[in-house]
C-alpha cells in the first residue's frame, strides 16, 4: 500500500500555489479546505489559524447535497 506524504515541500511556494495562509514567523502552512465543484471551482474556501473554524464532514456533506439539489431544480 502506498501513502503519498508531503514532507519537505517549500511551504510558502504551497502557499502561492494553492491559496492556503503561509505564517512567514513560524514559516508553516495553516489549515485550509476546500469544497470543489464538478467543474473544479472552488465552492468553499475555509482557512484556520488555530484549532476551530474548519470544515466538518456534516458541513460538507450539507452543501453537497445542497448544490446537487440547486442543480436538479435548474
């Protein structure tokens, strides 16, 4: 079984890439989700610099069905 691992990657170049919050003091990535849509736009950004605000799976779950409802109503 394999498990891709991210470590040693240039954190601030992640940062620029992706969009996630870069803290230059402590020179890490904060915490970052993102809902995608089908068509690979973000639905949802979500950051956190500390241990509340990100995303849940029932919150995800939610806008999910949400979404797939909207679109079956257009």
């Amino acid at each position: 079984m394999e498990f891709p691992v991210g470590y040693g990657l240039d954190n601030k170049a992640i940062s620029e890439l992706t969009g996630c919050f870069y803290e230059e003091k402590r020179q890490i990535l904060h915490s970052t989700g993102y809902v995608l849509k089908p068509d690979g736009t973000i639905a949802v950004g979500v950051y956190s610099t500390g241990p509340i605000g990100r995303l849940v799976w029932q919150d995800v779950h939610a806008l999910v069905q949400f979404y797939k409802k909207m679109a079956a109503q257009s």
